[in-house]
C-alpha cells in the first residue's frame, strides 16, 4: 500500500535497489534550491542522522518518501523493504526505526498469531529497534492492539504527512531508548538484589560469642563481574570452646560458582556445629560439591583452621588452597607450613586431607585469604605478586602499626596498587587476633 507524498516536498530520500520515482532536479529553480538546502542540513547538522526502514508491499515499488527532517534540522535516511526477507536484508545497525504496514501479510498466513502476525515476526527480527505501526484510518483498536504488543506508535495511513512522520520517528526512538533505559535499570535493580542475597550466604556474621578472639574480615569482587564470584569464608565457636574458622574459593566467577560457594559455606558451619573436623569433614564436603556442581571440572580450594580454647594451639587443614599468615609479637610475620597441603575438593575421589598441629603461642594475629591477594600483577610486567611478596608486604605494615580492619584494608588496597588497578580476581581475607 503507497505511502502518499506531501504536496510541500518531492525528493525521494530512498536506501533501494531501485531508483527513485523522481528524477534529482536538474539546473536551477526552486527545487534545486531546496535539494540544496537539504544537502547542506545534512552536513552541518550536530545530531546523528536518523535512519528509516519502511516496510510495505506497494506492488507498483518502493513508494516515495519525502525529504524527512527531525526537529533538529538533521536529515532522516529512508530504506524500503517490501517484505521481511528484504527487511532482515536492509536491517543492519544504522537502522533506528521501522515503519511496518500492519497490511503486510505474515510470512506463513495468520495462522496462529492472528492479524498482528507480522508485527510480531519484526519484533522478534528486531527487538532493539523503535517499531511504528502503519494501519487504516479509523482502525484505532488495531493500532492499540499493535502498541500493546510491542510496537512504540501508530500512524493512520491516509493522515501522514512529512511533518507528522518525522514527530512520530524520533517520538519511537526516544520512547525506545527510554523503555531499554527503564529495563536496565530494573536489571540492575534485580542484579544487585542477587548480590545482596549472595553476599548474605559468602560472608556472614561470625558465630564468636564468649570468644576473647578479634574477627576482622574484607571482600573485594574482581571487576569483570557484576556478580560475586565463588569465595566464601565463615568463623564459629562451638560449645567446648573451640573456635573455627574456614576460607575457600569455588574456581570460576559467576551465579552458579556463587551459589555452590555458599552451599559450601552452609554445609561447612553445620557439620562443625555437628562436631566434624579435619579430614572426616572435608571429605563429607567433597560429597556435597561433587552432587551440588554443574559440572565435573568445577572444584573448590579450602583452609580451615580450628583454634583450641585457650587459643594458644591450632589444626590446620590444607585442600590446594594456599596457607595462612601468622603474627607474633618479636618475630616477623610467616606463613604455616603447607607441606601436608590435601588436593582441592572435587578434584581425587578417596583423597585424604592431613589435619597438621600449629604453636601459635600466647598473642598473634592469624590472617587466612583467597589467592586473589596474591596473584595480583607487580608493576606493567608479568610478574606476580606471590606469597612471598605478600608476606613482606604485610611485614611492612605491621611495622607501621596496622592491626585489625585497617590491616586489611591497607593490604587489599596497596594489592590493587601494585596491580596498577582492579584486581581480575575476587579478594577476600579474615584475620583472627588473640592478645595478652
């Protein structure tokens, strides 16, 4: 069905493979003129330049569109497309809007998609771009329906003109940007509800009640997620006194290494509140990760601690994670030993993890961390931060005095430094202190 043309304008401003009905104008004249003017609207104009796809099945060709100007002055491109085949054709990125002629038969017949089938195959053809449905004058409730279904207008075929075509284009467009604004927002909206709630299960509150230990803890996402990642630690005291305290990384970045961190997480605090220690409860935990994972490739590093009640004396377990930290007053700040380090879980069936004896003395400070610490890059070369670099950083300052939050903060910050940014890799570190 022909587009008819406004008597103010005649110059086509058609994207086909077929020429345009009306000739450019030739010599002088008016209408030279004005093919001038437009030419240099064009080029001069500061905003982007709008681009048309009309979608129509005129049997006599690609009807002819005037001269379109948005508000602005900028020129409004038009491309034609007699049916969907040629429309996916001519649908490439510059496109901002589509005109469709709701007369224009669906691929197929109705069938089951009613009258607006058509519509509905441009939508899903192109759900990025800004859809203006073309119907019958005095065919409101079609129009309607066509808005409720996806498109941002309705045009009534005999009443268009240049002006009111160029109004409604840039109407849909910005109606469009906005509705794609709105529902990134309520993604975003979603994203960090998601976050919250798997902040809640990676990093708890500490069961420490009747402990004369400090708990301090930090976390810091990498930042090529929006997501946490799979790192997770927890500290309980059980009734005899003991205080445990555990730190993993679940390998990989995402909602699903998120969430088995904090079916890790969960599992560990009940089956320490049940009584399991040592090996006996990382083995039951390589259970819950083999049934929990989604996919036999994932696996978790894991170190937990269990500190006796006097606190002066600690088990230490290793599961290919890398080994704690610790302070003491007169000596310099060194790692455990790890030479009985265990595999990661989920990687050996039947694998067995070492429960070794630690003297940690009367005061200390007993810093447990994830790998991200420590795998930080060191300046614009490849060279990585290590645990060795970690140890003497953290040397450094606790000489200047730092304890507590604002050790760590002075750790995870001057990592980021080294790395002369954002970490990749999720960082989280607790610390544990016992003074006299």
């Amino acid at each position: 069905m022909p587009v008819p043309v406004p008597r103010q304008r005649a110059i086509p401003a058609v994207e086909s493979g077929q020429a345009p009905a009306v000739a450019p104008a030739q010599g002088g004249g008016p209408l030279k003129e004005e093919a001038n003017r437009t030419e240099a609207v064009a080029q001069n104009a500061g905003g982007t330049t709008l681009t048309l796809l009309l979608i129509e099945d005129d049997p006599a060709g690609s009807p002819v569109l005037p001269e379109l100007q948005d508000a602005s002055g900028t020129s409004i491109r038009v491309r034609t497309a007699r049916n969907l085949t040629e429309a996916e054709r001519l649908l490439t990125d510059d496109v901002h809007c589509i005109l469709l002629d709701l007369a224009l038969p669906a691929p197929g017949g109705k069938g089951t998609e009613g009258e607006l089938g058509v519509l509905k195959h441009v939508l899903e053809l192109a759900p990025r771009h800004a859809v203006l449905a073309l119907t019958a004058s005095g065919d409101a409730e079609r129009g309607t329906e066509a808005v409720r279904v996806g498109a941002q207008d309705y045009l009534f075929r005999e009443e268009l003109d240049g002006r009111l075509l160029s109004r409604a284009i840039r109407y849909a467009v910005e109606r469009k940007r906005s509705l794609t604004t709105e529902r990134k927002l309520a993604e975003g909206r979603l994203r960090a509800q998601e976050n919250r709630r798997l902040e809640r299960g990676l990093l708890p509150t500490p069961l420490l009640d009747g402990s004369s230990l400090r708990f301090a803890a930090r976390y810091r996402p990498g930042r090529s997620r929006a997501l946490l990642g799979g790192d997770f630690y927890d500290t309980v005291r059980t009734p005899d006194g003991t205080v445990h305290a555990m730190i993993g990384d679940v390998c990989g970045h995402g909602p699903d290494e998120a969430a088995l961190g904090v079916e890790l997480r969960i599992a560990w605090r009940a089956l320490t509140l049940a009584g399991l220690c040592g090996d006996e409860l990382l083995s039951t935990l390589q259970e819950v990760l083999e049934h929990e994972r989604s996919d036999e490739e994932i696996f978790a590093t894991l170190c937990t601690v269990d500190i006796t009640p006097d606190g002066r004396r600690a088990g230490l377990c290793l599961a290919g994670h890398p080994a704690p930290l610790v302070a003491r007053p007169g000596r310099p700040a060194e790692l455990l030993p790890y030479e009985n380090n265990g595999p990661a879980l989920g990687l050996l069936k039947g694998a067995r993890w070492p429960r070794m004896q630690v003297e940690l003395g009367a005061e200390w400070s007993l810093m447990l961390y994830t790998d991200g610490l420590i795998e930080g890059r060191v300046g614009s070369g490849g060279e990585r931060l290590g645990q060795e670099g970690m140890v003497a950083m953290v040397r450094r300052q606790l000489a200047s005095g730092l304890s507590g939050e604002a050790l760590l903060r002075a750790a995870v910050n001057e990592v980021r430094q080294l790395n002369g940014g954002e970490l990749t890799d999720d960082v989280a570190v607790v610390l544990l202190d016992r003074g006299v």
